[in-house]
C-alpha cells in the first residue's frame, strides 16, 4: 500500500447492547464506536445497560428525513426575483419530473427560498433512498438550477452551492427544518435504576440539564443546541460505519429534555440533522461492510430502510452517551476519575493529578 493510499486507524469496540423500539426498529444490538476517546465506550456501555432495564427500552421515532442543496441565481432586481421564486414553487410538480430524469432514488419534496436584495437562494429537498444523499442531491440541484435558468427569464447563474443548505455548518436554519434524519429518543427510566446504575437521582439530572444544557448553552450563544456532546458518540458511531464524518458539525445540534416523573427519570435527545447512509463513498471498506452487516443494515428492503435504521441506531447510541455523562456530571470528581483510570497508567496518572 503506498502512502497516499494508507488507511488511518482508529480504535474501535462494541459497545452494548441497546434496547430499541419505536417507528423505524424494534431490536437489541450492539454498536460500533471508532474513538481515540477511550472513557466513551464504558460511558456508552452504561448508557446501553439503563437501556436494557427500561421496559420500552429507548424509543427512537424517526420524525422527518430530507437532504438539501441550496443553489444562488442572480435576478435583475427584488422583484423579478420574487416573481421567478414564486414561479418555481408553482412548477414543482414539472421540476419533479427533471428531478427523476437525472436519478433512480432522488424525489423532490420541498421547495423554500430567500430573497436578498437582487439574489434569490432557492434550497431544494430530496429524499435520496439509503445514500447520505450529498452528491445525489447536488447532481440533481445542477440539473434544476440548468432547466430554471433556461425557462425562466431574469435570472442568471450564481453558484450551484448558496451556503442556505447548510452542508457541514451549524446554522439556525438546518436546526429549524432539519437535514437528514431528524429522529428523537426517549426512555423512561424507573427510580431504582437511576439510583443503582447512574448513582445519581432523577432530580439531580434535571436541575443539571437544566443548568448546563440550556441556560449554559443559551449563555454560551449556542445555535438551535442544547446538549453536553452529541458530537463524541456521532463521531465514534460515523467512523466506524464509514459515514462523511464532517456531518458530526450539524448533527451534533439538537436539545436534551429531562423531567422527574416521581422519581423515574424521562430522559430524551432530539436529532434534527442525523446525515447517515448505508450506500456511497466509505461503505467499500472492507470493516464498514462487515459493521453494517452487523447492525442489520444490509438487509434486501425497500430503499431508504437501511440508512432509516443506521440513522435511529446512531440517535441511540447519542442519548447512551449524553445519558452516562450528565449523570456522571452531578457528582463531584466522578469524570475526571473516569478519565484518568481509563486514558493514563498509573504512573502517568499520579504526576499528572
């Protein structure tokens, strides 16, 4: 193997199993979670027990799925660009059908666009089956920007990417309408098990999400987020599932809710921008096909259930995490303990603290 050709290695562990119900799966599995982060697989293995010892388990509902690409044209003025907007959104069922000329999979769902002075940002919506959908989606964009440019007058090419999509940004927008697969996860929680294997309460979780994800966030200037990281376990889970791992930018908004119901701890993490696929670049890889096999998305289905399962399988794994660490987080010195059992040696340890 030549240089420019190595493949970087990353540790990776099973970690599980995970009970899961809900709208897209009902199963028990383990998952894979590729970090340098030694401390996260044991934090998501206990998240994965709570799991297992709730009746439901984590119900995981998948909400919403669409990839977006944004295109810019260039109008002679404010008005003829609000004409050709509302012109587009009155020919949707036409631009459907370019849209199905230039893929199998791809389907225009939505339309939406914004106006600035003379430039006209038009964001389209597809559905792009069980690929992530960025190339799909930007292929069939460049198709519709050229049918537009032609049957439409007044406008002129900007670029086929406006930044309005929002590909590996977090904006307020991919938070509000979403990019990918938006799913949330809930579990229910019962007292003994917050006490016996969180060591903590469920009133302790609550005023510390409180605290720390909300008003914390709110007070750090946080964008459509309010969670302690998303981003460790979408990493770890993208890694080892050979997913685009820059999707972790958007994917790691969304906002943790936690109530104490008499005790029992409700506990739920929503995922407004999952962009996950079980097709495309990545999934050659000899150990992301054997790992999809694994987690049961390389199923003979319909199009799009492969990657609608891998999407609520890595929403899972999320709440694990968040789950373990907010717990973790209500007692005193119990993270930094973790870190330093699991990342250093003892002699390593002992001059470091």
């Amino acid at each position: 193997m030549t240089e420019a050709h190595a493949i970087a290695g990353v540790p990776m562990r099973w970690v599980g199993p995970l009970r899961i119900s809900g709208n897209v799966a009902n199963t028990e599995t383990q998952v894979p979670l590729a970090t340098y982060e030694s401390p996260l697989w044991p934090s998501v293995g206990r998240g994965a027990k709570v799991s297992r010892l709730a009746e439901k388990g984590i119900v995981a509902t998948l909400v919403d799925e669409r990839m977006t690409r944004s295109v810019l044209v260039e109008a002679i003025d404010a008005q003829t660009a609000l004409t050709a907007a509302r012109t587009i959104e009155a020919r949707i069922d036409e631009l459907r059908e370019v849209v199905r000329g230039c893929s199998r999979f791809a389907q225009l769902v939505g339309i939406r666009h914004e106006i600035n002075a003379n430039l006209l940002f038009i964001r389209f919506e597809f559905t792009t089956g069980d690929a992530s959908g960025h190339n799909m989606a930007t292929l069939a964009s460049d198709a519709l920007l050229a049918h537009l440019l032609k049957t439409i007058p007044g406008i002129s090419y900007g670029s086929i990417s406006g930044n309005y999509c929002t590909d590996k940004k977090a904006t307020a927008i991919n938070g509000i309408l979403g990019r990918g697969k938006n799913v949330v996860t809930e579990i229910l929680i019962p007292r003994d098990v917050v006490t016996d294997v969180l060591h903590t309460t469920a009133g302790k979780i609550v005023e510390l999400n409180i605290r720390k994800n909300l008003l914390g966030t709110l007070l750090a200037g946080g964008i459509r987020s309010a969670n302690a990281h998303y981003a460790n376990m979408l990493l770890a889970f993208y890694l080892a599932t050979g997913q685009d791992a820059a999707n972790i930018i958007e994917g790691s908004q969304g906002v943790v809710m936690a109530e104490d119901r008499d005790g029992d701890l409700y506990f739920a993490c929503t995922l407004p921008n999952l962009i996950v696929g079980t097709v495309g670049n990545g999934k050659g890889l000899g150990f992301v096909e054997t790992n999809l096999t694994r987690l049961g998305c390389r199923a003979e289905a319909a199009p799009g259930e492969n990657a609608r399962r891998l999407a609520v399988l890595a929403a899972a794994t999320v709440l694990c995490g968040e789950l373990s660490l907010l717990a973790a987080q209500t007692n005193p010195g119990e993270l930094m303990r973790a870190h330093v059992q699991l990342e250093r040696d003892n002699k390593t340890a002992k001059v470091g603290v």
